[in-house]
C-alpha cells in the first residue's frame, strides 16, 4: 500500500473516471466528494456505470482527515489539515491557494502521464508529491512554463482540429486519417472518453474559444460518459457515427462565413500532424527535453516519435508546408519562431 494512501478526489465530477481507475489500480482508497446531493447522486449512477467493478462511493461530506486532497484551485481551502493538496487547473492556479507551502499542482484527469508544478510548496510538501506521483507508475515530469505543456498541446490541437473541421473534414474522417497516420486513436474519439467539458474549462478560463466544440458542450455533447459527443454510444458501447455532427459543422461554418476547401481526411491529418509539431516547438523554448516532447505528444495526443518524424521531413520541408496551409488559418499554421529547435 503507499504510504499516502488515503486519497480525496472534491467536485471533479465524471470527468475524475480514468483518474479514479488508476488510483485504486496502484492500492490507494479513493473518496468522492461532490458537495451537492444531486450531483452526488448523478456522478455516482456514472461512475457506477464506467467502474462497475470498483467498490465506489460518492459522499457529499469531506471527511475529517485524508492525506491527499485533488481539487480545483477554488476548492483547496476544504482540503482537511495536514493534508498534501493537488490542485488541477495548473501551474498558474497555485498563486491563488490559501496554503501554498502544502500545494502543488499536477496534471492528473489524464494519468498515462503526470506532470507536476511546485509554486512555493515546502520541501516535505514537494516529497510527498514526488511520491504520490511514483506511486502511479507513470512517467513524470516537472512543468516549467505557466500552463500545463500536455493541456497546451491538447488545446493546440483542437484549434486545429476545429478549423479543419470547418473547412469541410468530418470528425469521423480525420479521425480515421489520424489511425492511418499511426495516433493510438482519434483525436475526437479521445476527446469524447476524456470529456470536452475538460478543455471547455480551460478555454474560458484563457478567455478563448472554438466554434464547434464550444457549441457541443452548450448543447450538452460533453462525451462517451453521457452518451453523446463527437460520436454517440448506444447502451454504452462503442463509438457510432452521428449524421448530427455534420449538420452542426457545416451550420457553424456558414454562420462564421468560412468556406469549404478541397482537402481529403488524409491531407487533413498531414495538416494536423504538421501544426501539432509547430506548437510543440514552442515548449522546447520553456525548458522542455525532446524526450519529454515525445512523451508529451505520445500520451497527451497519441501521436509516437513525433521529433522523429519531423526530423525526417526536415526544417525547409516542414516550414514550407505550414506555409502552404495558412490558406486554412493564417495563424494556426503560421511557423512557430522556435521550429528550428525540433531539427
């Protein structure tokens, strides 16, 4: 058993599933906490569902003691004395803690890997974490920026999925292109599993916006967990395609007077694959390896080797064609000032 083994997970909703699910696999006892009744009751009917085979209870009391607390920054001040408090939202939220020598963030909805913020948390404080994020056996690194680097390159990425969307791509189409290109699964069939409610928050939080994605989640298309998102799940089961989505598209797209392109699923991936490697750029600057560039792009997108990849295309070759695909978004795809330090 770790030695922290008493884990809190506060108001995170459907959304804490994988999170919850690794947690119990690497022998911690797992508490939900969601504060109002009905939301306990709600979450706890999901979980139930996604989980069936863990013993789970969803309470909307905190307990007296615990010794993890994972929440949002708005919540670490129910976190109970003397607990290690994980906040979610990122680097940036620690400033905004009541007790910062006792908080860190980390990056866990997520947990195929870990990355891990300080702020002013305390030596002892910072000990724990470390631990805690061994325990998961899991790859782990130090963030170094104000943003999570992996939540940036998943929001990079649905920029562009986005535009491409709206210039004529279906979600099912590229996400097939995106299998073809060898990514673990589809960028839009990961988002339904990880819940677009996820990068929603991180989106208004930044003051930023997407016209598709931010419709489905007005809409309630918030992912598999409730049945419906990029694709709908009968009963619960695998991803179908629904014609709806494309209605949508297309509607937002003349609405935002964007006309369609002649561009294939296949062409669509290249220009995905091509604009993900010019945002990852831009983290090499904030300290980033490029081994933990691959991993980044790995396990946040699913996309291996990417350095590898755009090494063998080659700087000229990749700069010319973000070039030619700023026909699709001027800024989306206009090169990065750090490109040349993926070569």
């Amino acid at each position: 058993m770790p030695a922290h083994r008493h884990v809190v997970l506060y108001d995170l909703g459907m959304a804490s599933a994988d999170l919850i699910q690794a947690l119990c696999k690497s022998g911690f006892s797992v508490c939900v906490i969601e504060p109002d009744p009905d939301d306990a009751a709600r979450v706890g009917a999901v979980l139930g569902r996604l989980l069936p085979d863990l013993d789970l209870r969803v309470d909307s009391d905190v307990p007296g003691q615990c010794d993890v607390f994972i929440c949002g920054t708005n919540d670490a001040g129910q976190a109970p004395g003397r607990a290690l408090v994980i906040v979610l939202n990122g680097p940036q939220a620690l400033c905004g803690v009541p007790e910062p020598t006792r908080t860190v963030a980390m990056d866990l909805l997520d947990p195929r890997l870990v990355e891990i913020s300080f702020g002013r948390a305390s030596a002892d404080a910072r000990s724990r974490a470390v631990e805690f994020a061994k325990t998961l056996n899991v790859p782990f690194m130090q963030s170094r920026g104000a943003a999570f680097s992996g939540a940036a390159l998943q929001d990079a990425a649905l920029a562009l999925v986005d535009r491409l969307l709206l210039v004529g791509v279906t979600p099912w189409e590229l996400d097939e292109a995106l299998e073809n290109a060898s990514f673990t699964e589809g960028l839009l069939k990961a988002q339904d599993h990880i819940g677009l409610d996820v990068a929603f928050a991180r989106r208004r939080a930044a003051g930023t916006d997407l016209l598709v994605a931010d419709r489905m989640v007005r809409e309630g298309r918030l992912g598999r967990s409730i049945g419906v998102g990029w694709y709908r799940y009968p009963g619960g089961g695998g991803a179908v395609i629904d014609p709806l989505m494309e209605d949508m598209i297309v509607e937002e797209a003349r609405f935002a007077r964007i006309d369609p392109m002649p561009l294939s699923a296949s062409d669509a991936a290249d220009a995905l694959i091509v604009g993900v490697m010019n945002a990852a750029s831009d983290l090499l600057q904030n300290g980033v390896t490029q081994q933990e560039l691959d991993q980044l792009v790995f396990y946040k997108l699913g996309l291996p080797e990417m350095t590898q990849r755009a090494q063998a295309a080659g700087h000229a070759a990749v700069t010319q064609q973000l070039r030619s695909l700023q026909a699709i978004h001027p800024e989306l795809w206009a090169p990065s000032p750090a490109l040349s330090l993926l070569f």
